[in-house]
C-alpha cells in the first residue's frame, strides 16, 4: 500500500476521534453519532486530493464539529 500523506492522514486521525468520542455517548444514540459522521465524510468523497484549501477547510470544520459534539450536553444527534 501507498504512504499517506500529511492531510490522508489528517483525515483519518479526525475520522478516529470521532468514532472514539462516539462511544462517550449513550449506548442508545450512538448509531444516530455513526450514521451522522460517517454521512458527513462521505458528502466529501469527491474532493479532489490535489485540492489542499479545501481539505484543509474541512478538517477545520470538522475539528469545530468535533468539539461542539464532543460536550456531555449533546446526548442525540438527527
């Protein structure tokens, strides 16, 4: 297999922290957390690899989305 480079493995560090924080929540919301994260990765299969400014943006928002979903307070996601 090819090596990754510094942004594939961005994308999948934060990809991992999700489903970790995913399992912080309760045992009956949790496939809604999956569901909700693994739709928001798959929205953005067709950026490009070449196309590092939005990448970049992306792993931003994530990390924020991260964070916001992350606090105790947020037991259910839609």
């Amino acid at each position: 297999m090819a090596r990754l480079s510094g942004l594939q493995r961005e994308v999948l560090s934060l990809y991992r922290k999700c489903l970790r924080e995913i399992r912080k929540k309760p045992a009956e919301t949790r496939e809604n957390f999956r569901v909700y994260a693994r739709a928001e990765f798959q929205k953005q299969v067709t950026v490009s690899k070449k196309d590092f400014t939005a990448i970049e943006y992306l792993l931003r928002k994530g990390q924020r989305q991260l964070e916001t979903y992350s606090s105790p307070g947020i037991r259910n996601i839609r």
